[in-house]
C-alpha cells in the first residue's frame, strides 16, 4: 500500500516535470518565435530605411544634376554673351578700319589730283616759257600778248600788227600770225629797239607788280618793296634765270619757287602800291641788300631755306635769307 502510494507519489512527480519540461519548451518557443516577429520587423525597418535612403540619394542626385545643368546652361549663356560681345568688337574693329581706309583712300586721290594738276600747272608753266618757233600760235589760258610776242622774239607793236590788233585783248584759242611780213631798214630798226626797251620795261614791272602783289598783298609797302628786291637778285645771279619772267616762273629740282605760279594768283591785276613798288625796285631800292630767298613761316610747307640758308631779317609776314 504504501510502495504503490509511493510509486503514485513518483509518478506525479513525473508528470509534474513532463508538464513543468513541456511547459518551457512552450515558452521557449513562444519566445523564439516573438525573437524572429522582432527579428523580422527590424529587418523590415532597415529595408524601408535602405530604400528610403536610395530614394532620397536619388533624388539628391536629380537636384545636384538639375542645379550642374542651369549652372552649365548659365556658363553657356554666359560664353554665348561673351563671343557676341567680342563679336561686336571684331565689327567695330572692322567697320572703324574700314571707314580709316575710306578716309585714307580719298586723301590719296585727293593728293594725287592735287598732284596731277600741280604737275600740269608746271608743265604748262614750263611750256609757257618755250620759244615760238612755229609761224602761228594759239592762244592758251592765262597767255598775255607781252609774253606771246617776247616768247616769239617780236614787240607787242608787230605782234599787233601782223594781226591787226587794235587793243591788248586777246582770247584762249584764238589763232596769231607770229612772221614777220616786210623787212625793217635801219632807221626801224632803232626804233624797234627803243621800242624793245620800252617792252621790256613794261614787262619788267608788269611781272615785278604782279609777284609783289601776290607775295605780299595786305603787308606794308616796305614789305612788297622787300619782295621785289629779292626778285631783282636772282635774276642777277648765276643760280636763277637772267629776266624777271624767268626768275618768277622759274622750276628748280621739280619744284616752283613761288606759290602763286601754282596757284594761279601770279596773274591777278597788281593795286597801286605793287606797281610803284615794282618800279622802285627797278630804279634801285634795295631794302634787303643781296637776299635771295623769303618766305612765311605760318604758310610755308617746306622748311629748306630755314635748314639751309642764312636769317637775314624779317619784315611782316616774311623771314628773309641769304
């Protein structure tokens, strides 16, 4: 009785730590199982948040590559307005070059039609001065009958004469009989001397007054008588030509040794003043003894007697040299 309430007493013992085993097993399992939900739900968590990441990285990257495109736009925008700007100084350049080759263009045709007509006014200045060998001459621009009959080695009277002129009024194109049509005897022939004498007299202070004029117009009478001076030297030295026509119009190295030769105003009619002036001179007044060479310093273009030749004085506008 009592081994089998014992052995009851181990049985329940027994069943009690089967249960009690079963019990922890069960537990144990509960919680493993609740290990893995965790297990899981952390695994879950850090997914999202890794693709929360990737997302978020992605779209980072979007903005950062949208931002590097306007910046690379605006770059290009920016080298865009800087080409047009060079652009529009490579424009500038050209037209500014341009409108300087214009100018320069017409400076040099005007230089040289300047040049052309002053090489044809001496041209024609240095014909003007020719010998008339032929018997009739036509008349040309400028050409007074003084000058034709000299060039032709007649007076003003037989020049007249053969052409039947009964004033001195001539014409451009007009056609004149320079031959002499009846042999002179003695007697005419002193006459014509005198005569001659009497033309280059009137020459002499027909060219003198007008030189004097042109030189010196608007300077004291000083001053002209000065001009005309200088004028009468050369034609008594060795360097110039020996008539006052010669030495006026006179083309040394290429070049005309007074102004108005080229600019036409040696043959404008000389006042009162150039007149008596120029016969002072040819009666021996001699303001500036032995010059040779003036000129106006605020109108002159070439400086070689300023170089070359020595200061005598100055009277008005015009320095006087040696």
């Amino acid at each position: 009785m009592h081994l089998m309430h014992r052995k009851k007493q181990i049985g329940l013992v027994i069943t009690f730590i089967v249960i009690i085993f079963i019990g922890v097993l069960f537990l144990s399992n509960t919680q493993m199982s609740e290990e893995n939900k965790a297990l899981h739900v952390i695994q879950s968590v850090e997914t999202h948040v890794e693709e929360q990441d990737i997302e978020s990285s992605n779209k980072q990257n979007k903005i950062e590559n949208k931002i590097s495109d306007k910046k690379n736009s605006s770059k290009e925008e920016n080298t865009i307005k800087e080409e047009y700007r060079s652009l529009e100084e490579v424009n500038s350049e050209v037209m500014d070059k341009k409108e300087t080759l214009i100018t320069e263009e017409k400076d040099f045709k005007v230089d040289a039609a300047t040049e052309y007509k002053n090489n044809q006014t001496i041209k024609s200045n240095q014909l003007s001065q020719a010998p008339i060998k032929q018997e009739t001459y036509i008349v040309s621009r400028g050409d007074t009958l003084s000058q034709i009959s000299r060039r032709a080695n007649l007076t003003i009277k037989e020049l007249k004469e053969i052409n039947d002129i009964e004033n001195d009024n001539i014409y451009e194109g007009q056609q004149l009989s320079t031959k002499k049509t009846k042999e002179v005897n003695s007697q005419e022939v002193n006459i014509n001397k005198a005569e001659e004498d009497t033309q280059l007299n009137e020459d002499a202070i027909f060219w003198l007054s007008r030189i004097i004029h042109a030189e010196a117009q608007g300077e004291s009478y000083q001053g002209k008588v000065a001009v005309g001076n200088v004028i009468l030297n050369r034609v008594g030295h060795s360097d110039f030509p020996n008539t006052i026509y010669g030495v006026i119009f006179d083309v040394q190295y290429g070049y005309v040794q007074f102004s108005p030769v080229l600019d036409g105003n040696i043959y404008n009619t000389p006042n009162a003043d150039s007149v008596r002036a120029a016969q002072e001179v040819l009666n021996g007044a001699r303001p500036v003894g032995d010059v040779l060479y003036f000129l106006n310093p605020r109108k002159a273009t070439n400086f070689w007697i300023v170089e070359n030749r020595e200061f005598y004085m100055t009277i008005d506008d015009h320095d006087f040299y040696f």
